[in-house]
C-alpha cells in the first residue's frame, strides 16, 4: 500500500510539473502620450507598472515580476506566490504574421493587441523579434507595441527579456 501512494504521489507531481507556465522576466518602457490642450507625457516603466499592482491587489512588489509568458506570448504583471496574472499590460498577440529562418532561431512575428497603461486600454499592434536555440528554447524576445485608445491618447512601447525563466 505504501508502495502504491509513493507510486501514485510521483504521478501527481509528474502531472501538476506538467501543467507549469514558463515566464521570461522582461523590463518594459511605455510612453503615453494626451492630447486636447496641451500636450501631455506619461512614463511607464517596471517600476510604475509593479507599484500600480501592488498598491492595487495589496501584494508586497517583492512578490511580483513582469514578464512574457512563452506560450502565447501575453506580457503582464504576475504573483509568483499563487501563480495569479494580476495585470496584462500587452493581450496575447493574434495572427498578424510571421517571418522566420529556416532554423527558425530568428523569428519576426506581428499581431494585433490590446495594450494598456494603469488607466486606460489601448487598441494596437506589437512586432516582435524572438532568437531561439538550435534546439527551439526561446533565448530573448525583443517586442515593440503601439497603439491608441480611439481619442485623444496613444501608446508606444518596448519590452524585452531579461535572460532570467520562471516555471509557474
């Protein structure tokens, strides 16, 4: 019987290890700027956007990171603590296109997104560049957004990766 829960534990861990989310911590900078009267500039950098979740969920900053999620690509505000995104400053990008090597280890794609500053959301594009190792791993992705939100304010962007991976 003991044999069989230790069997059976190993499983689970396989399983739940499965089921794992891997980030690229990344360092974003975004420039808002407003319109109607004078013309108006707003910064947004990692340290605005982790100040803004953290006073808003309560969570210490220490427990937040900001990073691209590998998968499908979303930038956002993430609590290592209970794996929860709390705030998406970039959507998942949809099916604008891609341009790659035939390596595929330099990889140009661009897609519709929904960008967002700590007030408002903007409607706009991202363009990124993605360097793979020979054996598919993302090494960095270098990404590149704009938008406006149908008024008076628009958004322009970069964020990159750090080198440093999360597995949530």
């Amino acid at each position: 019987m003991k044999t069989l829960l230790n069997i059976l534990s190993v499983y689970l861990v396989l399983a739940a290890s499965s089921f794992a989310v891997e980030w690229d911590f990344a360092t974003v900078s975004a420039t808002v700027k407003q319109g109607g009267g004078a013309l108006a500039t707003t910064v947004f950098n990692n340290r605005k956007y982790l100040d803004f979740v953290s006073q808003a969920n309560s969570t210490q900053k220490s427990d937040l990171f900001i990073g691209f999620r590998v998968d499908n690509g979303q930038l956002a505000v993430v609590r290592i603590s209970d794996k929860t995104v709390l705030f998406t400053i970039v959507t998942s990008p949809g099916n604008g296109g891609t341009a790659a090597n035939s390596a595929n280890t330099s990889v140009f794609t661009s897609g519709g997104a929904t960008i967002a500053s700590t007030s408002t959301n903007f409607s706009g594009a991202i363009y990124d560049h993605i360097k793979r190792a020979q054996g598919g791993s993302i090494q960095s992705i270098s990404r590149v957004f704009s938008g406006g939100d149908g008024g008076s304010q628009v958004i322009k962007g970069t964020a990159v990766t750090t080198g440093r991976k999360i597995n949530l």
